[in-house]
C-alpha cells in the first residue's frame, strides 16, 4: 500500500497519514452518490483534515473522472484544503461591509503579525489564516471567526488577544 511523503520546510521528508487504500475506501464510499467529485473531496478532508494533492489521482481513479476535473473541483472551494489546517483556524471577513469597516487593514495586521499569508498556517502550527466572504454579521463589521467562534468589531489589538488566548 503506497503512502504519501510530503516535503517539509526543513528539507525533509515527511510521511503523510494518507494512504492509497485509505482514500480509496472513503471515496468508495460516495461514488456512487450524484456530485462525486465534490463529495469526495469533502469526505476526504473530513477524514483526513485536507486533501493531499497526491490523492487527486487515486480520486480520478475510483471515480473514473479526470485528474484536471478533480483538480479543478480542488481548487475552486475555498472551503477545500490541501495542507493540514493548524490547531487554530482564524478567519477575517472580506466582504463588502467587513472591507468598509476596516477588513484590508486587519488583513495586513494578521498576515504581518503571524507571519503567513491568507491560506497558510504558521511554522508552528498553530494557526491558519484564511479568508473569508460573508460572515454574516455585517452590523459588527470587521467580523473574524477563530475556532469557529465569531467576533464582531474586531481592531488589530483584539484580533492579537483572540489569537494570543486561542493559542494559550
């Protein structure tokens, strides 16, 4: 049975908790289900926490679809992962309402202050910075949910206390 390695930032390599027959058997699972694609993908990520970009072809397989449709499927959901999330998930609010209130500025604040850019996870660990398109609490604009936990009115210094608790 096949297991995935993953390069690390150090160089190294490092063993993914993927393995071909594991895939196999949670899109076994949903392929006979309308949407495979999609359901896969998600059945994947709820088992393993992302989708290593090694298993697309193992999907395309078991699903009888092409790699470039199960790529494409991959890369158009935001909600699609395809690296492990951290132990904290931060998420800021880009929406129109959130972007008038100060969103772009918490953005900058965030991504300087963790040191990642939207999408990715501390060297640590600790935390993933992602974005996101409606909260849906655009009366409390900036809004930013950490641990799915939502916050409203958020400035720089109160997202540093919710990441600094999060993270203690």
């Amino acid at each position: 049975m096949p297991t995935y390695h993953r390069q690390v930032s150090t160089g190294a390599v490092a063993a993914s908790p993927i393995s071909d027959s594991a895939v196999r058997g949670v899109v076994g699972a949903v392929a006979d289900q309308p949407g495979p694609v999609l359901l896969a993908l998600q059945a994947v990520q709820a088992e393993f926490g992302y989708v290593d970009p090694l298993a697309i072809p193992v999907i395309a397989d078991v699903l009888n679809v092409s790699r470039a449709e199960v790529h494409g499927v991959l890369t158009f959901y935001t909600d699609l992962r395809t690296s492990p999330r951290g132990r904290h998930h931060v998420q800021v609010c880009r929406a129109e309402a959130c972007q008038s209130r100060g969103a772009r500025a918490l953005v900058d604040h965030a991504t300087a202050r963790l040191g990642v850019a939207l999408g990715e996870t501390t060297d640590d660990g600790s935390v993933t910075l992602d974005q996101v398109f409606c909260l849906g609490n655009c009366a409390l604009a900036p809004a930013v949910m950490v641990d799915g936990r939502l916050h409203g009115r958020v400035d720089p210094a109160r997202l540093d206390t919710l990441v600094g608790e999060a993270r203690s």
